[in-house]
C-alpha cells in the first residue's frame, strides 16, 4: 500500500478534525483518484495533491467549506466540480492541467 494511500486512509478515519492535508505525490507514488469520502473532511483549509494523476476532482470536495488553500498542480485534470459552496477558498493552484472542461462558466471565474 502507498505512503500516501495510507496518509488519506488515516486522515479519513480522523474525520473532521483534520485541517492540512499532503497529498503530494511523487515519481513513485501518485494517486490516480481521490475518493468521494474526502468531502467528509470538513474542517480541511488545506489540501494538496501537487504531483499526482488525478483526472478529475470528485464533486464532494464542495463540503469543504473550510477550504482555504487547494493544490492540484501537476495533474491530468480534465474536469473540476463548482467552487460555489468554498466560500473560504483563497488560493488554488493548477499549474499544468491537461484540458479544461468545467461544468459551468462559473468555475473559471472562482475564486
């Protein structure tokens, strides 16, 4: 099992007190997909997933209405969910994504 696997899994069993996550991958270690269970995390400011192999961003991540700070650099993220709900959100970072097919206008303009 992964390092970060493992790191997700642990994060998750801790539920809503967790507030930074690292997910950034690396040559010998990427996710291919974040779970639907991430938008469990709801105290989350932080998530980074820098370095991965991401395509998309699960819609759950709109119950992060905590998050501040979101790092997908990196990635082959073809689509991302609505920002709408992240009324936190401060930064995001995309860096090299593959193509951008949002699912509504919105989502370019937010933050």
């Amino acid at each position: 099992m992964s390092i970060l696997v493992k790191r997700l899994e642990a994060a998750l069993c801790r539920g809503s007190t967790v507030k930074t996550l690292d997910l950034g991958g690396s040559q010998d270690d990427r996710l291919d997909e974040l779970p639907k269970e991430i938008g469990a995390l709801t105290a989350l400011e932080y998530l980074d997933v820098l370095h991965n192999a991401l395509r998309s961003i699960p819609q759950e991540i709109d119950r992060l209405t905590q998050l501040a700070v979101l790092d997908v650099r990196d990635n082959q993220i073809e689509t991302m969910p609505s920002f709408e709900r992240l009324t936190q959100l401060r930064e995001v970072y995309f860096g090299r994504i593959a193509s951008w097919r949002g699912s509504s206008s919105s989502e370019a303009t937010k933050p």
